[in-house]
C-alpha cells in the first residue's frame, strides 16, 4: 500500500524521536526503508524525512537541549540510514545524464548537505562523484581534470569558509567547469554566490537538480579571473593584515578580557578553553566580513552567538567587552571597525529588547 503524503509529518517526527532523541539507528533505518517499501519515493524520504532530522539536529543544540557529542551521534545515524536507502532496490536508477562532481569546499566539515544532493542527482540518473567533506581545491581540480566533470557543485555550510569556496569557484572556472553554489555559507538569498562569481546557485537539492537538468552553461573566457576581480575592495589589504592576525587578536582579547568582564576570575580551565574557542570563531567571522565587506554576515552571527549563550546560561554582555577589545585593537582598520560598531548596536538592541535573559 503506498504511504499518501498526509502520513509523512508522522513519520517525520517518528524518523526525527529514533534518529535524533532516542539515537536508535535500527529503529530509524526501519522507517526509513519501510517508506520505501511502501512505495513514497526515495526523493521524498531524503528531502522530506531524513533531511528534517539534521535541521532538528541543529535546533536542539543550539537549545542546549543536546550536547555535542548527543548531536554527533545523530548525525552519524542519519549518515547510515541515508546510506541504507540508497542500496535499497527502490534508489537504484540507470544513469542517463553527464558527470557531476558533488565536494564540500576546502575546511567545510559539514558534509550532510552535499551528501543530499548527491543521492537526489543519483536518483534523477546523473552520474556522480561525491567527494565529502573538507576537499582541499588543487586535489578537486585535478579530480576535474581526470574525470572530465560536466560541473561541480560545492557546498558550505558555515560563513568563515567563503575564502575558501571563492578559491575554488575560480579555479574550477579556470579549467573550463561551472559551478553550482549551496549551503547556508552563500546566505539564504544565494548572495555570496553571487558574489563570488558562481555560474548558478541553489537554496535546496531539487532547485539544484531541476537546475542541472535545465543545462549550466560552460564558463566563458572572461570567467578566468583572480579573486580581487570579484572583490576589487581586497586591495586595501584589510582582510589579509587581519587574517594573518587572528591568533594574535584572540590572545589579545583573552588578556585584556580578566579585567573588562571579573566573571572570568572564577572560570574553570574548561570555561576559559571554551571562552577561547567563542573568541576565535568571533574574530574568524569578522574576518570574512571584511572579505565580503558585509556587515551584516558578523551582525548576524553576533546576534546568533548571543541567543546560544543565552541557552547554556552565559550572560549576553560578555560579548560586550570582545567587540569593545577588538575594535580598539582593530583601530587603523576601518572595514574591520563598521561591522564591530553595528553589531554592537544590534547588541544592545537586542538585549534591550528581551530584559529578561541573562545580561
């Protein structure tokens, strides 16, 4: 008996308790290929079934509802329930079209995207090549080179990884193959794709689908560029002074933080470790603002960072004291001081606005 769509948001939150909650990879692999057998298609379950339990996944950790490690063995589940599906009988499919190289741009380790919208291209009969995760760009072009790729597709997840995902755009167009951008690193709007001279770019694995089966067309002549011809702002040199920096800006901030916020004197070596890490990812996203010279990319992560803390009971108002420390050490570097300054704005804005969290 075929499962009608009125029944897939039961089994999503059936798929979503034994994956994510329960991390019981039988029970859910069951679900999974019982769907199957059932007759909803193996698109439908991907997208519809396995994709939400990463998304819930994500939710439940920034709620501090999951701890890492929880998060992570759900997510191993949900990597071994999709392969489960695709050597079932209902997945196999002849292929019929050109060969795509499916990667995750240089230092993305999130994986689960690209692996997505391969087993989506393999099921509508591409001929695909999924490279996972963390492909450093001169082993994928040369992976372009040996294969005769019709295009590749890269995904990012993370914001910090742009540089990484402009590298290799322009040295897949170099050799004469187009690329599809996606992932939440290319913004929800598909701007920074845009930006970094993408030949196309997709919210989701079927617009990507229906995009390539549509037809990319090659790169032209004058997509053979350098970086700076996309971003001609790189030349005041901000981003590579800053980057080149960015260990020296987290010790900074982490010696001059004792005295601007005394809560760290009672902070546990553990506390302290994670203190650190917020305050790399801090200074690693202002950094790619400057490289995109977008403000809003450092604002909006600010705000996001804020919301976490707020969760795992850490007062708001310690990311006060950071942007205040940054901003005087970053003085002399004007696209470095405007995103610090508006989001320090929103900050406040944002506190003010719910007086009832930790501040």
């Amino acid at each position: 008996m075929t499962a009608c769509l009125p029944e897939l948001p039961e089994l999503r939150d059936r798929l979503i308790a034994a994956a994510a909650l329960d991390r019981d990879e039988f029970a859910a692999t069951g679900l999974v290929t019982g769907a199957l057998d059932d007759g909803v298609p193996a698109e439908t379950v991907l997208l519809d079934l396995i994709a939400p339990v990463q998304a819930t996944v994500g939710t439940e950790w920034a709620a501090n509802r999951l701890t890492v490690a929880q998060e992570h063995a759900a997510s191993a589940i949900v990597e071994r329930v999709i392969t489960a599906l695709a050597h079932h009988p209902a997945a196999r499919t002849t292929p019929r079209y050109g060969k795509v190289t499916v990667a995750c741009v240089e230092q993305e380790w999130h994986s689960l995207p690209a692996r997505l919208l391969a087993e989506v291209l393999t099921l509508r009969g591409w001929q695909v090549d999924f490279l996972g995760a963390q492909v450093p760009t001169p082993h994928l072009v040369a992976h372009l080179h040996h294969t005769g790729a019709d295009v590749v597709a890269l995904s990012s997840s993370l914001p910090t990884r742009l540089p990484s995902a402009h590298a290799a755009i322009t040295a897949c167009q170099s050799v004469g193959v187009p690329v599809l951008a996606g992932g939440a690193a290319f913004g929800p709007d598909g701007r920074f794709a845009r930006m970094l001279g993408a030949n196309a770019w997709a919210p989701d694995a079927r617009t990507a689908a229906d995009l390539l089966a549509a037809g990319l067309a090659p790169p032209a002549p004058a997509d053979v560029r350098q970086q700076i011809d996309d971003l001609p702002h790189l030349v005041d040199q901000e981003y590579t002074l800053v980057a080149r920096s960015q260990g020296q800006l987290v010790k900074q901030v982490l010696t001059r933080l004792d005295d601007r916020f005394p809560a760290m004197a009672t902070y546990t070596d553990a506390q302290r470790e994670r203190t650190a890490e917020d305050i790399a990812h801090i200074v690693e996203f202002l950094t790619v603002a400057i490289y995109t010279d977008d403000d809003e990319l450092f604002t909006s992560f600010i705000i996001w960072t804020a919301g976490i803390l707020t969760a795992r009971h850490v007062p708001a108002h310690s990311l006060r004291p950071v942007l205040d420390i940054l901003a005087a050490a970053l003085k002399d570097f004007p696209r470095a001081v405007r995103p610090l300054e508006r989001a320090r704005i929103a900050l406040a804005d944002a506190t003010a606005a719910h007086p009832g969290a930790p501040a």
